[in-house]
C-alpha cells in the first residue's frame, strides 16, 4: 500500500512535468496553457489505460463475484488517491491559465483564485472529466470538421456506453448467474443499500452520458455550413 502510494505519487505528477518538457521540445510554438492542457489529458490517458487493463484483469480472475477479493482491485485505490490529487491540481492550473487568458485571472495560487477555481468544480470536473477531455481535443487545432475527430467521437460513445453504463447491468448478471436467479430478481435478493449505491453510481454517468450524445448530435448533424454560421 504505502510503495504504490508512493510510486503513484511520484508518477503522475513526474509524468506531467515530463510531458510539459517534451511538449516545449517538440512544439516551441505551443503556449503554455495548451501544454498544460495536452499534458494533462496525456497524463488521464495513461491512468484511464491502467485502470481498463487492471479492471479487465480483476473481471477476468475473479470467480466468485461476492466473495472473490482481486489484490489489484485493492492495491489500485492506491494509484487513485494521488492521481484523483493530482488531477484536481491540474485542473486548478488549466482553469487559472484559461482566466488569464481571458483577462480575468486572480493572483496565480492566491486564496481568490482557489475560491473561483472551486466555485466552478462541479461544472469544470463534468466538462473537463467527459467533454473537454475526450470529445473537444482536437477542436482547438479547427479539426472539428476531420473523420479522426468523428472516429474519435464514435469510440468515445461506445467505450463509455459499454464502460459507465453497461458495468451496471453486467454486475448484475454476473450475480444472478452466480446465484441461479433471474436477473430482475437482483434488485430484490442484495441488500437495500447496494441498489441504491448502485443508483447514485450510474446516475451521474446516465448524466454525462446525456451530454455526450448531445454533443454528438451537434457535431454530427450539422453540415459545414451550418457551422459557419
Ligand atoms: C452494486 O450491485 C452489486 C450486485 O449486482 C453489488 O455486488 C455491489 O456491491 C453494488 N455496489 C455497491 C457500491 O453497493
């Protein structure tokens, strides 16, 4: 527990000034606001891609879907920790850099802008989490209009239907297979708490879900010149 605290800590965070430093490298012209933000997105893809594969593993080893306890399940709490840290610091840093360029920046660090940064949490951790992050990537280069951009789009409503939503059914299933039950008959054999943790789960991502669609709409049904307009 407390060395993969300790490696995480010092992962994620390295891992961004990395990123930054090869970002500088590779693309001099780039401000530091769009390094900080490309970094950070880099830096969620690799813990989104640790977490899939670690996810995969736990589903693949576990028999007992009650009682089985997979160590990485566990251990993995410890990789989140430090990463959920992390990633509200640089969400902090990409909304003080986004006000600064908007002319509306407090004292970098300063108590103001820790209070702005937060009072606009919930909506920066919906965006920044589901739509800034994945579905707008590519739209400050003014490739909107690309087929990477569509494909992208495609995936990202596909992974996260069968990653956020389709998880709940199949926790199901995979209990009632177990049991010998029907699976409506879940909802009504586990423990009163469990649907409703499980409710409070998938809400937020039946909600994220909503927007992605209708984020998708727009970018998919609208012509070119609809765009321009
Ligand atoms: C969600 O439901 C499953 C049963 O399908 C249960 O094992 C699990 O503990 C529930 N989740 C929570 C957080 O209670």
């Amino acid at each position: 527990m407390w060395r993969t605290l300790a490696l995480a800590s010092a992962f994620f965070p390295g891992l961004f000034a990395l990123c930054i430093r090869l970002l500088r490298w590779a693309a001099p012209g780039w401000s530091l606001k769009d390094r900080i933000l490309l970094s950070g997105r880099l830096v969620s893809t690799v813990q989104a891609t640790m977490a899939t594969v670690s996810g995969i593993m736990v589903v693949l080893n576990c028999k007992d879907v009650v009682y089985d306890r997979h160590w990485l399940a566990v251990e993995y709490v410890w990789v989140l920790v430090p990463y959920m840290t992390y990633d509200i610091y640089v969400m902090y840093l990409c909304h003080w850099h986004k006000s600064r360029e908007r002319g509306v920046a407090e004292k970098k660090h300063s108590l103001p802008s820790v209070r702005s940064f937060l009072l606009q949490e919930r909506l920066m951790v919906t965006h920044h989490l589901f739509i800034l992050v994945v579905l707008t990537p590519v739209t400050q280069l003014k490739m909107q209009d690309t087929l990477l951009h569509k494909v992208n789009g495609i995936l990202i409503l596909v992974t996260f239907f069968l990653c956020r939503i389709l998880l709940f059914p199949f926790m199901y299933a995979a209990y009632a297979r177990q049991v010998g039950i029907p699976v409506y008959m879940v909802p009504f054999r586990i423990p009163l708490h469990c649907n409703i943790a499980n409710a409070s789960l998938i809400a937020p991502q039946l909600y994220w879900f909503r927007l992605i669609c209708r984020k998708a709409v727009r970018l998919y049904g609208s012509s070119p010149a609809d765009k321009s307009r």
